[in-house]
C-alpha cells in the first residue's frame, strides 16, 4: 500500500474513532440522566389531604390558571394536569397511608359541580384558615 493511501485510511480511522468515543460519551450521559430520572420518577410527592380534598386544592389552582399546562385549550390543560397528579402524587388514604392515584378525573368532575358547592367552600375555608395562620406567623417575625 502506497504511503499517501494508508495515511488517508490512517485519518478514516481516527475519524471513525472520534465518532464512537463520541457516542459512547453521549450513550454515558444519556444513561445518567435516565437513572436519575428513573430514580426520580418513582418517588411521588405526598399529601396530608383526602382524595377528594386532594382534587379540590390542584381544580382550584388549574381553574383559577395559577397552574397550568395548555392555556390555549381548557380540555387539554385539564387532562394533561390529572395526568401529572396521577404520576406525581399520593394522598392521605383511609387506612391512614399514603394511596397511589389511580385517576382522579370523578373527584375533579365533583370540584367542576355545583352538587359540591358546599364542600368545596368548606375545604377553601379550612385553606384559607391555614393561609391566614401562615401569614401571621411570618408578620410576628
């Protein structure tokens, strides 16, 4: 093999080389960041509340557009937000632990209907209690 050939299969080579380490870099990486996403996913958020309670604190924020996801499309924004509660939270069950939420589309259904107008002004009550003791603990500072 002429001298001139082998250098360019030489630099072919390199090249090739460069690539994989390259990847191999970007596979590691990329490895990492799904460990700690994996490892981070599996752990949910806890609550002190009920489910239905549970419902009414997130309906409140999604419907008075503190929180969101979709402002553009109510029906959108609406189920991407159950979604996230269902894969992110648990809440107070009645055996006293924490319950996975296998759906919570009923008790947002409940929040959305006026047949849950009272309860749902007794748990914005019992919130804004918990609100105003905060605020007054941070004023006595």
């Amino acid at each position: 093999m002429k001298s001139g050939k082998l250098i360019k299969c030489l630099k072919v080579i390199l090249k090739f080389d460069e690539r994989l380490r390259l990847v191999e870099h970007l596979i590691s990486v990329s490895d990492r960041e799904n460990k700690m996403q994996s490892i981070s996913s599996n752990e949910k958020c806890k609550s002190c509340y009920n489910k239905i309670d549970f419902a009414q604190l997130f309906y409140v924020l999604m419907d008075e557009g503190l929180l969101f996801f979709d402002t553009a499309d109510q029906k959108s924004n609406r189920s991407k937000f159950q979604f996230f509660l269902e894969n992110n939270f648990t809440y107070a069950g009645d055996e006293g632990g924490q319950s996975k939420i296998k759906s919570i589309s009923r008790q947002f259904s409940e929040c959305k209907g006026y047949t849950y107008k009272v309860k749902q002004i007794k748990f914005l009550d019992e919130f804004i209690a918990v609100m105003q003791e905060r605020k007054r603990r941070l004023e006595s500072w």
